[in-house]
C-alpha cells in the first residue's frame, strides 16, 4: 500500500497500530488536510471490522456439556516427588462418591504425574480425568449427565494442589487511660493459618506431626499421632498437646486455624506475654499451604456447534471468490465447494448439507438456520464429533458480518493546528522592539523524545498586532522552521486581548508540542514582564509618589525568572551542536537577567530620589508652616493693642461725660 501511495503522490501512509489493524493517516497536519470517504471493493476486507462469530469458531464441549473442573493451586511446571506413606494418598469427591487414590512413589515431571493420576483413575474406574491448565493440575469431572468434583485432601492433595501460604502473627496490646498511670491488659496474641482444614488432613508419623512455637519467650513442642484427621479431629487433637500451656485454639469462619494465648496484654514487663515462631514438620500441612475448597459442578450434555453472525438471508456465491468452506471434525479438515448463484437462507442451507453429504461427513454434522444466520451443528451429544472450526474464502461471507458503519476503519476529523501555545500579552496596543534589548526570541520543539532549542532575531522597530506576526512568521521562515506565528483573541475576567500563539505542524503523525518560551522578547510578545510597562495585570508593583491622584511610580519588574523562561531548564552538551545552543541560550539569559536587573536598580535610584525630594518637600512645607504662624501672632498681638487703646479712650471720655453735671451743678450753687 505504502508503495502505491509513494508511487501515485498521495499524501497518506499506512501502517499497522497496536493491535495489528490498519491505519490510515495524512502526511499533513491542520484543518485543511482531510482523509475521508474511504471506499472500495477492499475496504471492507482490510478496514472494517468483521464481527467473529456469536460463540467461537472452535468451540469443545466436554462429554457432560460444561466439565465440571476443579483446579489446584500449586505450579507443577518443576515437577513433584511422591513418596510411599507420606504424600501418596489423594482423596476427593466425584459425583458426590468419596474416592481414595495411593499413587506410585518416584520423581514426576508435570506431564508424568497427569498420566499417573489418569492410569489410577482408569485402573478404579473414577469417572475424573486429570487435565493440566497452565501448570496447575485440574481435575475434570468426566462422566454422563451433570455431575461435580473436588474436596480434595490427603498427603498428595498438597503435594499436588497445594501452594504456599503464610502465617499471621499478632502480638498483644495494653492501653492507658487519663488519670490512671497502670497500663491496662487489652488484646491477646494471636497467630493465624491461612490452610482450610474442612476436609480433614493426613498426618505422618516423622513426616508431619510435630508443631513448634515459643510461647513467653519458651520453646514449645507438641506432637500429633500419625492417621486421618477430619477437622475436628485435628482440633481436638492440637488441643489434647496445648494441655496445661496459656495457650487455646479454634478455627475460624474458614476452617483454619488461630491459637491465641490466653493472657490479654504483651510487650511490657508488666505483660510479658508473647506467642511467635511457629514452625515444625506439620506447619505446612496445618498452617500455610493454601487448598483450593469446594467443588465444581458440570452442565448437561451438549452438542458441538457454531453458529455464524452474518445475515444470510440473500447471499451471492461467486466462483474463486467465495465459493470455498473448510470445516474441520475431529481435528480432520474436510473442504467443499458451494455451487455459484444467489440463495436465500433455506436454499443456502439446503445447498450445504448437500456438498457435506456429498464429502461424507453429512452423518456427523448437519447445517440449519439460526434466525437470519447460519448454525452447523454435530448430530450427536458430547466428544464424539467434535466441531472444531471453519475456514476458507466464504467464512466472512457466511459466518462474519462487516459492520455497516466504520468501526476500525475511524476517521479523524483533524485539528487546527498540531500542538501551539499562547502567549499573554496584549499586543493589541503595539510592541515596540529594539536591537540588543529585547529582540531574540527562543522556544522548543518537541519531535517524541527529541527536544530542539530554537532561536529567531527580530526586526527593530515598532509593531501593530498583525505587523509583529507578518515580521515573526518571516523570520521563522527564513530558518524553514515547522513554526506558524498567528494572532488570537482571548477573553479574560477584565477584558479581550490579542495574543501571540505559536503553532509548531511538522505535517506527520507522531508526538510533538512547542514550549519554553524565553530569550529576551518573550516579555514583550508572550509573557507580560520588564519590558511592558503599561500592563496591571497584577506583575507590575505601583507606588503612590507624589500628593495628588495619579502620582504614581510603575515598578515594570517582572516577579518571576525561572530556568524554563530563560530557556535553561534543557540544555544538551552531548553533542556539538547543542554545546553551541546551549552557549547561545546562556548569552541571551544572562543578557535578559542583566536587563532586568538593570531596570530594577533604575527603578530603585528613582524611589530613592523621589523619597529624597519628598522628604526636601516636607521640610520645606514645614518651615513655610512656621513661618505663617509666626505672621498670624504678629496680627493678633497688633489687633490687641489696637482694642487696648480703644477701651483707654472710651474710659477717658466717659470720665469727661460725668464731669460736665458736676460743673453745671457747682454754677448753679
């Protein structure tokens, strides 16, 4: 395909994804690039999916229909060795019948000991056959009708079934309480089995019977007579040898075993009381081997069969096209070739039956309809005749079905882009650009694992919104970089900005971003920072400098300069060209943080200037204050004075007022 493709100038590739289905994907990445209307006589064979059939196409029914199985629990992938007296023995139910095998002592690879447990089955006439699923052994129920297997035990039962477990250990506890400084005895020590013993266990004098374990710091010992145990009788046993010790046990809701001491508390001197190291010949058979439980229960016979999804309703058999079915019975193949034509579903099935009797397997296997699809079916119930599976050129046509709408066969509706980021600053009331100040902007690209640093110069001058992005797009231009510049419009909680977004499309399929936007004009044209000094969007600090409203110092200084912004957070010098690049990126870092710090200390000889003038201006407010009082006592004082000859005079005249009557009074004597 891929060929075809390279040959006719199509932009597409082909290739098999995860799962081994076909992928079809445009060379090109962007809105403009479109694969669609997949179609064709093939489409159907290489890209739809075909539905399998309703069960499987090789489906074994056991001679009971469902077997009745049931599995151990212990790999046999290294073998087992059997020994007479000590784990030859293997009881087990089948058919609700109890059963005891002895197996041949000796050395058994996993195929070796299958056939010696089927020779001891068949010998008895145990309707059990001894089957391998995995490495595990199974044993499957093998007789007519429904029927079970399991509850399994004996010596060879964990020889055989049996895995490794473990046991739980639990110490004691005490507690306090306000006011009372004694500990108080709380939990007992407990440890637990994790082997259920419903079904009772085989204990072997010098093989299994000993169980060790310390007891308050003690050794202790017991040890169980040889002979078959149910499992009460195992209990009642271990409690006859735990005689006379601070020690019980019992089983829990699964048949296994607890011991607990019998004093609450442990730990301190006051509680010295500890149960642990438990071990001896009998702890795997009573403690830690993990047994599988229960039984298995099989179905009723059935008859080997599979049945088609596809609709054969109306179906057109077309010579060397699909005119060809394989079927195979009992692991032997047996071909037939359909006649050519139209058929509808009873004549289809007729014509089947037809080409099976004609191959001389009519007798075994019979073809039907199943609702609209197609059934063969084996004429007899159980293993007798086994139908195994279909093949041939007509199996898609006969037994699958093509899904009528595209399934593996997905189209992708591409993007607007492949991978970009946006910037955020405004660039809506211009950018104004200047050689050696702000002028080289940096980023990486992301091809998978592989990360380039890239770095583009630009023109100095002052720029518009569409100005900055026609300049930018030339300059990535020049260096044929897989880089778009483009405007857009972002809404925030304060207002609408035009931003920068770079947009990297390597026009291919695969795993690529754009990131670590630096060099020392990403704080005019991506990042609001030193070089925007109109933007309040929380990264400029302002200072209120002066009397009136509108007195104010605009700080400018970016708040945040990290590895990722200055471009440094991946440098490679493993190679010479990143060795050059890094260089590069470490001049315009150092060339950026330099600006930066050089407009911080402007800004801060500024303060210190403004904060001397404010504090001449203050002194000098004071003294004109001083002055102005001084002035004002002056008035008041001439004021007094003023109103102290006045009252002198009024009080001279008056005293010249009263004189006059006197004088006339004296005349008049």
């Amino acid at each position: 395909m891929n060929d075809s493709f390279v040959a006719d100038h199509v932009d597409v590739t082909a290739k098999l994804d995860a799962g081994g289905r076909l992928l079809i994907s445009h060379n090109k990445r962007g809105a403009k690039y479109t694969l669609t209307d997949l179609g064709g006589t093939a489409r159907t064979v290489i890209l739809d999916q075909l539905n399998s059939t309703t069960y499987t196409e090789s489906r074994y029914v056991g001679s009971n229909g469902y077997a009745a199985a049931f599995n151990g629990n212990k790999s046999l992938s290294g073998g087992v060795t059997i020994e007479a007296g000590r784990n030859d023995v293997l009881r087990f139910n089948v058919g609700g019948t109890g059963y005891e095998v002895t197996l041949a002592a000796g050395t058994y690879t996993q195929d070796g000991i299958i056939d010696q447990l089927n020779e001891v089955f068949t010998t008895k006439g145990i309707t059990a056959q001894a089957n391998l699923s995995g490495s595990v052994l199974q044993l499957a129920y093998t007789g007519a009708g429904a029927g079970s297997i399991g509850t399994v035990s004996g010596g060879a039962a964990y020889a055989l079934m049996g895995g490794a477990g473990s046991v739980s250990v639990s110490q004691g506890s005490y507690k306090l309480e306000e006011g009372n400084s004694t500990p108080i005895a709380s939990g007992r020590a407990t440890v637990s089995g994790t082997t259920r013993l419903t079904n009772g266990v085989q204990i072997v004098t010098g093989y299994n019977d000993t169980l060790t374990f310390r007891l308050d710091g003690e050794d202790k010992v017991i040890t169980l007579g040889g002979g078959w145990y149910t499992g009460a009788g195992l209990l009642a046993a271990i409690k006859s040898g735990l005689s006379g010790m601070d020690i019980t046990a019992r089983y829990d809701s699964y048949d296994r075993l607890i011991f607990e001491h019998k004093n609450a508390g442990g730990g301190i001197p006051l509680f010295p009381y500890s149960l642990d190291n438990f071990g001896g010949n009998a702890l795997s058979a009573i403690m830690t081997t993990n047994m599988p439980m229960g039984y298995s229960t099989g179905g009723a016979p059935s008859a080997s069969y599979i049945i088609g999804a596809a609709n054969v309703s109306n179906v057109t058999i077309s010579t060397g096209v699909n005119d060809s079915l394989t079927v195979r019975v009992n692991n032997a193949d047996h071909v037939i070739t359909l006649t050519a034509g139209t058929y509808t579903q009873a004549a289809l099935v007729a014509e089947l039956n037809k080409q099976l009797a004609d191959e001389g397997i009519g007798s075994d296997i019979v073809a039907s309809a199943s609702s609209t699809s197609l059934q063969i079916r084996s004429r007899t119930m159980g293993t007798a005749t086994q139908l195994n599976s279909v093949a041939g050129n007509s199996v898609n046509t006969l037994f699958r079905r093509s899904v009528p709408y595209y399934n593996y066969a997905n189209v992708s509706t591409p993007s607007a882009s492949d991978t970009y980021i946006d910037g955020r600053t405004d660039l809506l009331p211009g950018v104004s650009i200047a050689a050696g100040v702000n002028d080289k902007l940096s980023f990486d690209i992301h091809n998978g694992s592989v990360v380039e640093r890239k770095t583009i110069t630009l023109d100095a001058g002052d720029y518009t919104a569409d100005g900055l992005v026609n300049m930018v797009n030339a300059k990535l231009q020049a260096q044929n970089l897989l880089v778009v510049a483009s405007s857009k419009k972002v809404e925030t909680p304060q207002n609408t900005k035009t931003v920068l977004t770079l947009t990297y499309s390597p026009g291919v399929d695969g795993n690529f971003a754009i990131d670590g936007i630096g060099g020392s004009a990403s704080y005019s044209v991506f990042y609001p920072g030193p070089y925007d000094l109109q933007y309040d969007g929380g990264e400029n600090i302002r200072f209120q400098v002066g009397a009136n409203s509108g007195n104010m110092l605009t700080s400018g200084t970016q708040l945040l300069m990290n590895l990722k912004i200055l471009g440094l957070e991946k440098l490679d010098m493993t190679t010479r060209s990143g060795a050059s690049q890094a260089i590069e990126a470490v001049d315009e870092a150092v060339a950026m943080v330099s600006a930066a710090r050089g407009l911080t200390g402007a800004k801060r000889n500024a303060l210190e200037s403004l904060y001397r003038n404010v504090t001449q201006s203050g002194e000098n407010l004071q003294a004109a204050e001083s002055k102005i009082r001084d002035v004002d006592m002056a008035k008041e004082l001439a004021e007094y004075a003023k109103l102290a000859v006045l009252a002198q005079a009024s009080t001279a005249m008056l005293s010249q007022a009263n004189k006059q009557p006197q004088m006339i009074l004296e005349l008049l004597k």
